[in-house]
C-alpha cells in the first residue's frame, strides 16, 4: 500500500514541476485577433440596443497553452454589454503562443466597439 502512495507522489511531483516551467506573454490586442482562429463576436442584446446603450468594452483573456481561453475579466464597459463580450471571448480559440521557441500561456486585452 505505501508503494502506490510513493508512486502517486512520484507522478504528481513531474507534473506540477512541468506547469512551472511556461512563461506568460502579454501580446496586443491586435496581436491576439491575429492569432484568433475562432471568434465570435460579442452579442449587441436586445435590452442594450432597446436602452441605446453603446460604448467600449475592454476585456483582458488569459490564453491556455493549447489556445483555448482560461478566464476573462472586465476592464471596462457597460454592464449591459460586458456580459455578452465575456461568453464571446470565452469561446474564442487562439493558435498557441510561444515564447523563445517554448509554449506560453498569453494575456490579451481584447477592446470591442458597440454602436
């Protein structure tokens, strides 16, 4: 019984270490539409666009090393259109971000224009 929790320490140490090693890029917000290979666009609801509700909404997207995003936090915007633009960005599929020839996990800035 002691050798399979030895075991379990031994697979769980290498995997930990190996989530160490990526780095974190931040590239622009042009930058990151570039990489986009999947983007759908933020839905303009019909209660925003029944309140004439317009404006910028700026979030920031964490990127997963396989491209996919992790997260999305507000920076700025409407409350009646950050919601729409953070399902949006979480769908959103990147061709993965590299670092000196290594993997990396990115940080972006998205900005979104509703008119």
């Amino acid at each position: 019984m002691a050798n399979l929790v030895f075991h379990s320490m031994l697979i769980a140490i290498p995997v930990l270490a190996g989530s160490i090693a990526f780095a974190e890029v931040r590239v622009s917000g042009a930058e990151a539409a570039k990489a986009a290979v999947q983007k759908p666009q933020p839905e303009y609801t019909a209660i925003a666009r029944q309140m004439k509700v317009s404006g910028k909404v700026e979030v920031e997207a964490s990127i997963a090393l396989d491209g996919s995003v992790e997260s999305v936090r507000v920076i700025s915007g409407n409350p009646l259109l950050t919601a729409s633009t953070v399902t949006a960005v979480k769908k959103w599929k990147f061709t993965p971000f590299q670092e000196k020839g290594t993997p990396a996990k990115a940080v972006a800035v998205l900005a979104f224009d509703f008119k």
